[in-house]
C-alpha cells in the first residue's frame, strides 16, 4: 500500500476506534488508555455525532493522531497507519444499522464497511437504550453483521445500565496485538 506505514520507531499493531454519538459512561480517554496499555496503537474516528460528545482534544493528545470524522480530499492531509484491527466501540442504534445495510453515509461508517472489505477483524460493541435494542432492525442488523464476520459484544438481557461492557470486558475481546498490518482506508 503505497504511501500508508508505521511511523518509524513505532511497531505496535495499529487499532482503528470508532466512535459515534452513543453513550461511553467509563470515558473514552479510559478506553484509549486501556489500549494503549494492552499494546496497542490507537487511531480514532468518530461519526458526526460522536464528534459533538467526544473531547477530541484529550484523544488526540493520547494517541498523537487527529480525530477523523470527515473524508479528506484527494491529495491532502496524510494517510493513516494500516489497521490491524477496528473497535467500534460504543456504537449508536443508528450507526450498527448503518453499518450492517452499508449506508455510508458518513466516513466512520463508511470506515467500517471498507475494514470488512479488507478482511481487518471487526469488533463492535454497540449501545442503545432497551426500547431501540428491541427494535427488529437492530436485531437483524446484529445477525447481518455477524454474518460478515463481525464479533459482536452485546447481551441484550443485561440491564441498561450494565448492557455496555467494561472497557476491561472490551479490550479482552480483541485479537493478539502482533496481527500483520491488512488495511489502510482509501479517502
């Protein structure tokens, strides 16, 4: 993949987190730090919604990357690192549904339907409160996704305020972080 690398120096297996506007009660700054702790170098993306809920500041100061939310032009900014693996992690309702019809409508989803594409392993770990979780479309999209080859980490008899995992529940759901580099997006 020409003009995608690891910054020199940087060896770690490169994790893609998305984000959306769905609710992270133990903190997104926690879970970045839980990551990189876990040995993993972290690249946040969010949808235009969970850019609005996110301290992208604090992010980007963890993870000395920028926070994408919107596809770049042609030509500009830089490339990302190649991904290893892709948390999508609290993912909205409206972002797992999104996600499993392939509407990308906007670059986070947009990123999850081309990570599939390329065969990165995909977690997502949505959250939504009961009544939309009871939605048939939402169950259906979990079973789309599954499908695919997704792993998805939901329980959806667990009470709401326990139903997202612990970011300790999270980080053990993903593979080894000595995966070969697979990916880099295109926009």
């Amino acid at each position: 993949m020409e003009g995608a690398g690891r910054v020199p120096g940087d060896d770690r297996s490169v994790l893609y987190l998305v984000i959306s506007g769905a609710p992270a009660p133990e903190g997104l700054p926690s879970l970045v730090m839980m990551l990189q702790s876990a040995g993993w170098r972290v690249v946040v993306f969010s949808t235009p919604t969970g850019i609005r809920f996110a301290d992208v500041a604090e992010l980007e100061g963890l993870t000395g990357e920028p926070v994408r939310w919107e596809y770049r032009m042609p030509g500009t900014g830089t490339r990302t690192p190649p991904a290893d693996v892709v948390l999508a992690c609290p993912l909205s309702f409206n972002s797992v549904n999104k996600f499993a019809h392939g509407h990308a409508d906007n670059f986070a989803v947009g990123l999850l339907c081309e990570m599939v594409g390329y065969g990165v392993p995909v977690v997502v770990v949505p959250h939504c409160k009961p009544q939309l979780a009871s939605h048939p479309a939402f169950g259906a999209s979990l079973e789309t996704l599954r499908g695919t080859g997704v792993r998805i980490v939901f329980d959806p008899d667990a009470p709401y305020e326990a139903r997202l995992p612990s970011w300790a529940e999270v980080t053990a759901t993903l593979p080894a972080t000595d995966a070969p580099c697979t990916a880099t997006p295109t926009p």
